[in-house]
C-alpha cells in the first residue's frame, strides 16, 4: 500500500514513473510466478502444521481415496 502511494504520488510529477511501473507489472506472467514460486512455499507452510499423530491415525482413508480419485481420474 505505501509502495502504490509513492508510485501515484511521484507519478503526479513525472508520468514515466508510472508507466515504467505498469511495463513492469504488465510483463510479470502471474501464473508461472504461483506455480513456480509461490505454491512451493504454501506446501511447505501446510506441511509444517500437519499433525502426523492425526495422520497415523487416519492413514487408511489418506490412503484409500487418493488412490480412488487416481484411479477414476486416469481411466
């Protein structure tokens, strides 16, 4: 937010900072950045919270319905 408020207020001034900014953001392919960057890291941060006790505990069903899902998907 502070970013954007120095952006639009020195772009009051100089109309190419603007459009620099908006050259830049414009070339960013946002969904090569979350697949590649950003979903490693959400994984990473889910897998820190996974209680493994609750997983040994339900281990069939973890099991079981990916399997099923894999299996439904392929054919």
């Amino acid at each position: 937010m502070i970013y954007t408020l120095i952006i639009y207020i020195s772009s009051l001034c100089k109309h190419a900072i603007l459009n620099n900014t908006v050259s830049m953001i414009s070339s960013i392919d946002f969904k090569e950045m979350l697949l590649d960057a950003l979903l490693s890291f959400l994984l990473f941060a889910g897998a820190l919270h996974t209680n493994c006790t609750q997983l040994k505990v339900q281990r069939y069903p973890i099991l079981i319905f990916p399997t099923i899902g894999v299996l439904v998907s392929a054919f």
